[in-house]
C-alpha cells in the first residue's frame, strides 16, 4: 500500500487508515505497509510502527498485515523487522540487500537473520531490477527450508522460472508485476502483490476468484480490461508515484505527496491517467 503523505511530507495517519479499510472492503485479503509502494527507503522505523498500529486498528483483523523488511544494512533490516512484529504486523516481507551486490551466501544469511529475529511467517521478495542480485535457486531451496519461510513475492519477469520452483520448493508464489498478473495465476500462483489494485482492487479479486475456480478464459477477460489501467500506472512512470495520482483522482487520499527522491507525476502523464480511470468506470 502507498504511505500517503500530507502536504508537508508528513504521514497523513488518517488517510492511510481511511485507504487501508477501501481496499479491504474492495477484496484485498493482505494489505502490505512500508513496502516499495509505501516509499520504505525514505519512511523511518518510528512512522512505519505508528502505520502498523494505526492502520492495524481500521481494519481489524478483516486482512493479513505485513510490513517490509528491506534494507541493504542487515542490523538495520533485523531492527525493522523486530520493530514490525513489536507494533503488530503479522508477516514479513523480506528482499535481498541492495546495491551492495552481496554473494549468494550473503543473501542467504541476510535474509535469514531477519527471519530468525522474528517469530513472524515470511514472503521472500526477489525483484533483482531494484536489488541489483538475483536470489538463485539454491539459494531460494535453502531459505524454503525454515519452516517460516511460506511464500515468494516475484517480480523477476521469468513464469517459467517460478513455475519450476513452486514445484521444486513448495512455497507459495505471488505475482509481483501487475502486467503478468494472469500469466502467474495460470501457472499456479496463489495470488498478487498490486500496485494497479489502489485504483482497482475488484477486478484483481475477481480475476483470482475466476482462476481459482478454473474459468481462465474468464480471468483471461479480466486482464485484458486491466491492460490500460496497468500501462497508465506502471508503463511510464513510477509505480508508487502513478498509484498515488489515480488515488487523489479519485479522492481517495487528500494529495499525492511523495517524498523525495520521488517527484510527483508531470500533468501530461497525469491526463492520461485520468483519462484510463474515466473508460474504465473508475471515476
């Protein structure tokens, strides 16, 4: 979920509880805080607890709440972790350091020190486009291991690589790119990680629900009304920034402040968004 901020850069408290419970009641079963849409790198332990704790009492138990756990400093990553659970996440997520390009080992141990400081289930989040590092196969074999390793958030682009190592480790998958959402269902994915779904968090559920119950051309339907709306918020600009400009579009959060190095969305990019939100029914 995106961190809305107020004017200011301040974190607006009220907004993101008000959100959180929006897209609960439009199908999301796990709302994730202080993730890459929430601008983690540049929110602080302090706010991401206060958004655990508050957002954690508007939706009530209704959906799974998981805190980001990224960090390329593994003390600072354990310290966010340990702090996520204290201020009541339920599950991790958890990415490979980066910009330091460790060796697979190092991944290994990174990850798994935050996983053993915490008694919470973990999604491993392998998204080597911002990471700069891969998390290889047996370096995933190793981490399915531990009995709170439960789930892998993908955004490498490669189904069929994920496709054989839901098969070789057992974990559960989700889609970590909104543009192969269907692609990752139809493979046997458990579900998706949206950026899309601020706009539109019913037709990513239906699509899973269409899935699961085995009428692909159904959910194939789904994708394809969720093509232009996917391009208009991932195709050209940044996926937290675009997500925030449908969400004030649709007055859904009081402004799209971003913090920097972010920058808000250029008119023209923002135009055409609010073109999409209006053919889709969105606005």
């Amino acid at each position: 979920m995106v961190t809305p901020f107020h004017h200011d850069g301040s974190i607006d408290v009220e907004a993101a509880q008000a959100l959180a419970v929006s897209l609960v009641e439009d199908g999301a079963n796990m709302i994730l805080l202080a993730g890459t849409t929430g601008e983690a790198p540049t929110t602080h332990l302090p706010e991401k607890q206060t958004l655990l704790r508050e957002v954690g009492d508007a939706v009530a138990g209704r959906a799974m709440l998981v805190a980001g756990a990224g960090s390329n400093d593994t003390a600072h990553a354990v310290r966010i972790g340990v702090g996520s659970q204290d201020a009541g996440a339920q599950g991790l997520l958890i990415n490979a350091p980066y910009y330091n390009r460790p060796s697979q080992e190092g991944v290994y141990q990174h990850i798994m020190a935050v996983v053993e400081a915490t008694d919470l289930p973990v999604m491993v989040y392998d998204i080597p486009g911002r990471t700069g590092v891969r998390i290889e196969d047996d370096t995933l074999a190793r981490l399915a291991e531990h009995e709170r390793v439960l789930a892998v958030k993908d955004a490498t682009g490669d189904v069929e690589q994920g496709f054989r190592r839901m098969a070789a480790t057992g974990l559960a998958y989700y889609s970590g790119d909104d543009g192969l959402n269907f692609a990752w269902l139809a493979h046997g994915a458990s579900g998706v990680v949206s950026v899309v779904a601020h706009a539109d968090a019913h037709s990513w559920r239906e699509m899973v629900a269409e899935v699961d119950a085995g009428d692909l051309p159904g959910a194939r339907a789904v994708a394809q009304r969720m093509r232009p709306l996917t391009a208009a918020i991932m195709g050209g600009g940044q996926g937290a920034v675009m997500a925030k400009e449908a969400l004030e579009l649709q007055g859904r959060i009081p402004t799209a402040t971003v913090r920097l190095p972010l920058v808000r969305a250029e008119a023209s990019q923002v135009e055409a968004l609010r073109q999409v939100l209006v053919a889709q029914g969105l606005l």
